[in-house]
C-alpha cells in the first residue's frame, strides 16, 4: 500500500469500525426492547397469536420483490448518483408499493382460506398500508447510508425500534391479539419520516425524469426485486412451510423460539447491512484490498459473534423457563439450535455485502434464491421427520452449510484464498462450541437439573456461562491468538481515532 493511501486506509477503517458501534449499539437498545416486548406479549398472548402473526408476515413477503421497486439498495450503491435519480426514484418507488398493497389487499380472502386462518386478512390490510406509508422513510434512508451518517442513524432506530415495541405492549394490554405486532408501524412509518427528513434536512427535487431514471437503474433494479423475493424465502420461508404442514401451536412455538435467536442475529446483521456496504463500495476500485478486508471481516465477525451465540445457547434453557413459567420451554431447543448455527448465518449477509459493492446484484440474487429455497426444504424435511425439534435440527443444520457456502464461494469469486477464509472463520466458531459443550457439563456435572430451585436453576446457568467464559478466553489466549490481536488492534483503533473522524461518524461528514 503507498504511503498515500494508507491515512485514507486508516480513516475508512476508523469510518466502519465507529459506523458499527455506532449501528450494534442501536441494535443493542433495539433488541433489549424487543426482548422485553416478547418477554410481555409471551404472557399476554398465545402460541396461537404468534403463529397467525408470523403467516402473516410471511405470505404478504411473497410479493416483497417489487417493494420499493428495488431502488434504495440501487440508490446506495449508486451514492455519486443520487441527487440525479433520487427524485423520480421515489415516485417509481410509491407506484411500486401502491400497486403491492391493492395486490396484497385483493389475495388476503383467498390466502386466509389457504392456511385455515380467518383473522388473517385485517393483518394483511394492516401491512399493506403500512408499505405504502413507509416509502419515504426508505428513500431518505439511502441518503443516510450513502452520507455514513452512522451516528444518527442509530439514534434514529434506537428510538424507532423502541416506540414499535412499547406500542406493541400497549395493543395487546387493548386485546387486540396477533394485531399488537403490525399495528404500531405506522407509528414507526411516521417516525422515521419525519427523523430522516430532520436529520437531513432535504427531500430530493428536480433531477433526471422517470424514464431516464428507469433506463439506468432497471437491469439492477430487477436482480434487487428478485433478490429481495430471494431474502423473503430465507426470512420467512420457514415460517410458510410450517403454516401448511404443522399446527398452529407448533408454528407459535417454532416462531417464539427463533424470534429469540433473531435478537443476538439483529446485533452483527444491522451493522453488516449498514456499515460494510458503503465500507466495500469505497475499495470498489482496489479490488484487492476489498478482498483483504473482506477475509478479515469473516475473521473478526467469527471471533466476535460465535461466543455471544453460544453464550447464550448455554443458558437459554433455565433461562426461558423461569422468565416464562414454563410456558415456552418446549421452544427451548429451537432456540438453542438456532443459536448454534448463527456464526454460519452471519457470514452470509457480510459476503453478499461484498457482491452488492460490486454491483453483481445478479449473483447476489441467485445466491439468496438458492439459499431461501434450500431452507423452505429443510423445513419441509424436518416436519416430514417429526415436530417441533426435528424441524429445527434440520433448520440449523442447513443454517451451517449454507453460510459457509455462501462465503467460500463470495470469496473465490472476490479473489480471495478460500483456505484463508475457512481458516479464520471456522476455528473461533469450533473452539466456541467446544467451550459451550464443557460449560454445560460442568453444570449439570455439578448441579444436576431435576428438583432444582429459582435460585438452583440461577445458579446453574451461572455456573455453566463461567466455566465457557472461561475456557473461550483460553482458547482467545493461545488457539485463536491472532484473532484476539485484530479484535483488540480494532479496539484501539477506535479509542485513539482522530476528531475528524469523530465527526465523520456523528453524522457531520457528508
């Protein structure tokens, strides 16, 4: 690297390492509110609310491709371009979304017959809405991510997230059932509007007509509509095929369970989407520094998240049946499979981040195509072998090859060396693993599970977290050294970052 280009190296790194602290904290206070909703609704609502709510969601993501006409992820890869195409951008955008939700509206009696559900419909009307009142926030959302306006946009969903889950509450304390999810977007539509409106204070005029606009940006467009049918298959899919092969109460229970998992999942795949984008766009013209970073990303992403995940998995089940009553323990293992398979997961969104910065939408789409379709059979094998745990065996398992593929394939196609990708992305996540598997023993070695009181069970999952702390700062010390030195060389990195790119990350840089 010149001499030149390495302040600027240092600067862009500085940019997404802020960018994802600055993105994983909102996370962070997103998913506490969510937790804390699903703790609240888990009491006040029934397997059966949660299962209608999750058909819901997932048979009105069906038609998801046309949403937005593809066009904000375009306008954030295009970011040069964006005063140009902005402007006919969103009214494309709203055409597109009026014209979802009339679709939406006129399917919902015929997909309520389908999956036996009569309170079905009102929830699609309720989304459909919603699509079309949420088009400017989307619009405007491009601009921030294109500006790495990182600082307010955590502020900004840190408070959204929050309002939606504090207004979820509220409806279901109002008895509205499985309506309680979906209502308080409009609130959340309202908000975010008017918050990036604010924070950039500017909507996008004038610029090149309709035409023009759709000439360049189509043939990207399309492949983001495809993929984003694609991204429907891999985030709801599930969901769809336990709709029409299980019960409603093991639909509840599998959906409970996962929604979980999404909260530690939501932390590192928020930071993914907003930071890394714009981070790989930037080296777009450097493809083999894109490549090193990209190879480093898995290295840290791995290092980073397969210890939160697993953490987690240890003490889920004492967990879940005292903040429940043991209500929702039969989705125990659906959780804890989950959370196994989430450093595979992870890696997925991280190298179809690298193929969007090159503009290949079209190998991004195939990929998650490919992927939503691998996971709808899973599911399908998995209720055909049994319920509820078989199901989620086969869900998780398929979880694990699929990211993996995805990112030695990502890697190949970037340049990188394959070995060197699967060589600091799986060792963090098999030492994790083993870790989980000796913290669990040497709590059931211990404190043996049956007859245990609050604080027996308490105790246990204390015991248990100890002992995979412990053995994983171990392995951090000698098997994954070199990770443990990035990890800490990006920690200083931040404290010691100029205030230039301070104020870059708080939204001042453009």
């Amino acid at each position: 690297m010149s001499a030149a280009a390495a302040p600027e190296a240092q600067s862009l790194t500085r940019q997404v390492a802020s960018g994802m602290l600055w993105v994983a904290g909102s996370a962070v206070v997103g998913r506490v509110a969510s937790f804390g909703s699903q703790l609240v609704l888990g009491w006040l609502l029934s397997p059966e609310d949660f299962a209608l709510y999750a058909i819901a969601v997932s048979v009105t993501a069906l038609l998801w491709g046309i949403k937005n006409g593809g066009l904000r992820e375009v306008l954030t890869q295009r970011g040069s371009e964006y005063d140009a195409l902005a402007p006919a951008a969103w009214r494309i955008a709203l055409g597109c979304n009026l014209f979802l939700a009339l679709a939406l509206a006129a399917l919902s009696p015929l997909l309520a017959r389908i999956y036996a559900a009569p309170g079905l419909p009102p929830l699609i009307w309720i989304i459909a809405l919603f699509l079309v009142a949420n088009t400017p926030a989307t619009i405007l959302l491009a601009k921030m991510s294109i500006d790495m306006r990182f600082a307010s946009l955590g502020k900004i969903s840190s408070l959204s997230m929050s309002l939606r889950h504090l207004c979820a509450i509220g409806f279901a304390l109002l008895g509205c059932g499985a309506a309680s999810f979906l209502l308080p977007l409009f609130v959340v539509a309202a908000f975010d509007g008017g918050a990036y409106f604010w924070a950039l204070r500017s909507w996008p005029r004038n610029g090149l007509p309709v035409r023009e606009v759709l000439r360049r940006t189509l043939p990207a467009a399309r492949w983001v509509m495809f993929g984003t049918l694609a991204a429907t298959l891999l985030e709801q899919g599930d969901y769809l095929t336990l709709g029409l092969l299980q019960d409603k109460r093991t639909l509840g229970l599998y959906f409970f369970g996962f929604q979980l998992s999404v909260a530690l999942e939501s932390l590192f795949v928020t930071g993914l989407r907003s930071v890394m984008l714009p981070a790989f766009t930037r080296l777009a013209d450097q493809p083999q520094r894109q490549a090193t970073a990209f190879v480093r990303a898995c290295g840290l992403l791995s290092f980073l998240s397969a210890p939160a995940c697993l953490g987690m998995a240890v003490v889920a089940g004492p967990l879940i049946h005292l903040l429940w009553g043991g209500k929702w323990d039969a989705a125990t293992p659906v959780f804890q499979l989950m959370l196994v398979s989430q450093f595979a997961r992870l890696l997925a969104p991280l190298s179809l981040a690298l193929a969007e910065s090159r503009g290949n939408w079209r190998l991004r789409s195939l990929l998650m195509a490919a992927d939503g379709l691998g996971l709808v059979a899973s599911a399908a094998l998995g209720a055909a072998c049994g319920g509820l745990f078989a199901v989620a065996l086969w869900v998780s398992g398929y979880r694990i090859l699929s990211g993996l593929a995805q990112c030695l394939y990502i890697s190949r196609h970037a340049g990188a060396p394959v070995g060197r990708t699967l060589g600091v992305a799986l060792p963090p996540a098999l030492a994790a693993l083993a870790c989980a598997a000796g913290g669990l023993a040497a709590g059931r070695a211990f404190l043996p599970v049956s007859g245990l009181s609050v604080s027996g069970l308490l105790a246990q999952a204390g015991l248990a977290l100890a002992v995979f702390a412990a053995l994983y700062a171990l392995a951090g010390l000698t098997l994954l050294r070199p990770r443990l030195r990035e990890a800490l060389d990006l920690g200083r990195t931040l404290l010691n970052r100029p205030k230039a790119d301070a104020a870059t990350a708080t939204g001042a840089g453009g």
